[in-house]
C-alpha cells in the first residue's frame, strides 16, 4: 500500500532562507571528506541560488596546490555528476586555494591577507566559516592558530562577532578528552559560534522525526510507554573498515557510532515537545532526554551491551577477510566492530521501555532505521476462530538507503469469513516528491551560514553521551573478556539474537 501526493500539493507548506553574507574556509580541503561531500554539497547550493552573490571559498591544505589545481579537482568532482558546464565554471571562479602548514604562523597571515582581499572583491563583510575537515589531532592547533591571528573572537567580543567554526567528529575520544577539546575552543570561539556536526542530523528521515512527532496530532498521544512496548535502533553497514583500518582500530563501533549517531537518533525519538522550533529549546530537550538515560556501570555493563568483531566470511564467492586480517590492524586487536545495547530512559514518558540500539560492520546489508513496535492488542477477539497472537503495529522510519517511512497495520484480506493480513502502508520520499533527498551536508552548511544551530551538538549534549559512554570504554579495557566473533556479512548471529530473545523479543532482519 502506497502513500502518494503531489510536490506542488496545495497542502505543501514550505521555507526556505538563503544564506547571508559568508565566506567559507575549508581546512583540509584537498582531503577526502572535501571532495566526496563538501564541494558537491556547495555546488548544489549555488545552482538552487541559496549562496550569497559574494560567496567565496578558500580551501586550506598541506598539498601543494594552486588556485587552478583546486578548481581543476572541482570540475572533474562535478563533471562526475554531469552538472551543466556554465553553473560549473560561475562555481568554480568562486574557489581559491592556499597551502601551508597548520602549526606555521606564516599560514595564518597569509590566510588573513587572502581574506581581507577577497572580503573587499566580493563586498563582504568579514563573516567568515571556518570548518576543520581534518584529523581531530590537529583541532587544537588549526584553533589557536586561528586565535592568534585574530580571526576569531573572545568571550567580551560576543555580540560584534561574525565568525563561526564547524568541527567534525571524533569530538573527542573519552569525557575528559572532550571536556578537553571544549575548552581549548572556547579559549578563541563562544559557544554561539561553534558548531559540531553529526552529518545523521541532515539527512532528511532524521529531521523528519521531528516533522512526524510534533506536526501530527495523531501520534504523540501514543508516543510513550502506556502504547509502545519497544523501540530499536539499527546502523549496520555491509563494508568493513575500508581504508579507515588504522583510524578505527583506536576507535571501534562504540566511539565512531554509538557515542554520536546512535545516541542522537535516540533522543530525536524520545525527547519532549520543545516549546519552538529553534535550536536551544530543541537542543534543551535532547539534552533532558540523554540526561535521563540510565547509566552504564560496572554491575550492568555485561547484561546490557554485547560487543562483536567480524571474522572471515563470504559474500556471492568472494572471500572477506576478518577484521583481525585488514591492513593495519594489530593482529590481536579486540577492537568491537559490533555493539548492541539495552537502554532505558528514566522518565516519566518512558519508564520501562527498553530501546534496543545496534550497529555494526560486515553485517549482510547497509540498513539505517529506527522502529517503534506498538503494544499488542489487550485482548484477540478473533480467538475462537484460532487467531489468537496478532502482530504488533510497527512504524518504522528508514534512513538509509533509501529515505522513507512505513506502518504496519492488521486487516481483512478478501474472500474467506475471517482472514487477517499485514499490511505496510509506505511512504517513499523519491516517490512522492519525484526527486531524490539532499545530501545531508546540503542541509547542514546552509543552516552554518545562516545562523541556525538546530541540527548541531552543543557542549552539554556531547558531554553527556561522552559520560553515558565512558564507563563502558573503561569496564572493556580493564576486563579480559573479548568480543565475540561472527562471521563476515552473514546472518543469524546467535548471541545478538539471543540478546534480545531473553526478553521474549527479537531484532527485524537485516
């Protein structure tokens, strides 16, 4: 059963605001995350005229490159995507490079001269982005280096400010080192200018969570433990660990997805009804929701979260390797690439309700959604016909790979006296809108430029998942116990299945 309706619908309510004045400063800009997410994410802004008419960029990077060299490695990221020649070449004028090293004081005086000159060809007025597309080792310079230079702004200088900085995750690696990284920033930047991104937060079935809850008035009377018997939560990629091998092996799943996606998602889901739809109420409730997820210690650790790693396996004849096989990674390496936990919310809305989360590598397919499984009915009225466990109703939001939203529901099939069927009534966003959603960076260094911090980490917010977080790190180093080993991209893992079956519960297939 499809849901469908029209782009141009009457019933469409739409806003979208172009961006102020702003140049953009990309440091790391010959690195991957440039190129495969930034470049592409801005060229789209600029064809749908949300860029200002004097929007500039000038990437920073180590790799010796020219003006021409940058413009020459946009056009061919472009060209890849058939975009239209002449909005490539207006694009690509717009692009400017330096190189240099990050702990050189030279760099940040050249970077100062190119601004101030391109601040007056483009009649700016020194509002300024500076996103650190970097490894997170070099934060703490590229930031001081920024401070010294005087392109940043101190705490007395607030309210005259017009610069801003995004940083990527890891935000750190443990509280402490979060804590850390939070006040170097704020040595140089107030918290109203900085701005960490969690990419999850932009694609747009996550953002739509928020749109579901709280612009229908059907679903939030049942959205808490008097209807919802579970919630789960799944990010399960297909690919191993790729290139990133010598990265993840310091990191592993609970770090690089647990700790930001998992738990974000998690509060969108759970968190009370904001009084605006503006960045701090928002941000304030997802907040009050992590601050009420019940902690990990060392007595509960082991009954609420399970670790794996991927072993050797197959997929159509090829052999995989297993995680202690990739390159660049120690050969006795306990480093989880699979965590599922059991997570409860103390709070009034959600008391008792266990939201089952997991993510993992090499699992048989890339799947990113979140369930809602709904109480079953108290009672079966068809149970003298012999129809007596009815399914649950189950609403599901998937973000991946494909952007839609679906409920289950039970009805009468057509012919016989009594025969009941489960149907999925499908949302699909390529379908009704005819078009395919947005990159999430899109969404997010737009709202950068505007000023909206909506879809942006504040500094409580990390620092409670990181304190959610740490305790579990610290029970792993310190116990013998190893990850449990499933085979590479196969199904049916006993110990994940039996995880959650002890509840009389079971995880929907991947």
């Amino acid at each position: 059963m499809k849901i469908s309706t029209l782009a141009d619908s009457s019933d469409q309510q739409c806003y979208e605001k172009k961006a102020p004045e702003n140049a953009l400063v990309i440091f790391g800009a010959s690195g991957d995350l440039t190129q495969r997410k930034l470049l592409g994410s801005l060229y789209e802004l600029f064809v749908r005229k949300l860029l200002p008419g004097g929007f500039f960029v000038i990437g920073c990077g180590r790799t010796e490159l020219s003006d021409d060299g940058f413009r020459a490695k946009a056009r061919q990221l472009l060209g890849d995507r058939k975009a239209d020649q002449d909005d490539v070449n207006r694009f690509c004028d717009r692009l400017h490079y330096i190189s240099g090293q990050y702990d050189d004081t030279r760099f940040y005086d050249t970077l100062r001269e190119k601004l101030s000159q391109f601040d007056q060809k483009y009649s700016m007025h020194g509002s300024h982005i500076f996103y650190l597309a970097v490894p997170p080792q070099l934060f703490g310079t590229i930031i001081d280096g920024l401070g010294q230079a005087g392109l940043t702004c101190g705490e007395k200088e607030a309210h005259l400010c017009r610069s801003r900085l995004v940083i990527e995750k890891p935000f750190g690696h443990d509280l402490d080192s979060a804590r850390q990284l939070n006040d170097k920033l704020h040595e140089h930047f107030n918290e109203a200018q900085i701005y960490r991104i969690d990419h999850y937060l932009g694609k747009e079935t996550v953002q739509n969570i928020l749109m579901f809850r709280f612009a229908n008035s059907i679903f939030e009377p049942i959205w808490n433990r008097n209807y919802i018997d579970h919630v789960q939560v799944t990010i399960a990629e297909s690919l191993g660990v790729e290139h990133r091998a010598g990265y993840y092996d310091k990191t592993g799943a609970l770090r690089d997805m647990f700790q930001n996606h998992l738990l974000q998602i998690l509060a969108l889901v759970g968190m009370e009804p904001p009084v605006s739809f503006s960045a701090d109420p928002i941000r304030d409730e997802k907040v009050k929701l992590l601050g009420a997820v019940r902690p990990f210690n060392a007595d509960n650790i082991d009954k609420l979260l399970l670790r794996g790693q991927y072993g050797p396996g197959k997929l159509n004849g090829k052999n995989l390797a297993g995680y202690r096989d990739e390159q660049a990674v120690a050969e006795n390496s306990n480093t989880e690439t699979f965590v599922a936990a059991k997570l409860f919310i103390d709070n009034w809305r959600w008391h008792g309700v266990p939201f089952y989360v997991r993510t993992g590598k090499r699992l048989p397919r890339k799947l990113t959604e979140v369930a809602i499984t709904f109480k079953k009915v108290p009672y079966s009225l068809f149970a003298t016909a012999g129809i007596e466990n009815l399914p649950a109703n189950v609403l599901v939001f998937q973000i991946q790979p494909d952007e839609k939203i679906s409920l289950s529901f039970q009805a009468k099939s057509p012919g016989s006296k009594l025969c009941i069927k489960t149907l999925d009534m499908d949302f699909d966003y390529e379908e009704v809108f005819q078009q395919t959603a947005p990159e999430a960076y899109q969404r997010l260094l737009l709202d950068c430029m505007i000023g909206d911090q909506t879809l942006f980490n504040r500094q409580d917010d990390v620092e409670l998942a990181w304190k959610l977080v740490t305790p579990i790190l610290e029970h792993w180093h310190s116990s013998n116990d190893t990850p449990f080993v499933y085979p590479a991209c196969q199904g049916n893992l006993k110990p994940v299945d039996d995880f959650i079956s002890q509840d009389g519960r079971s995880w929907r297939s991947l």
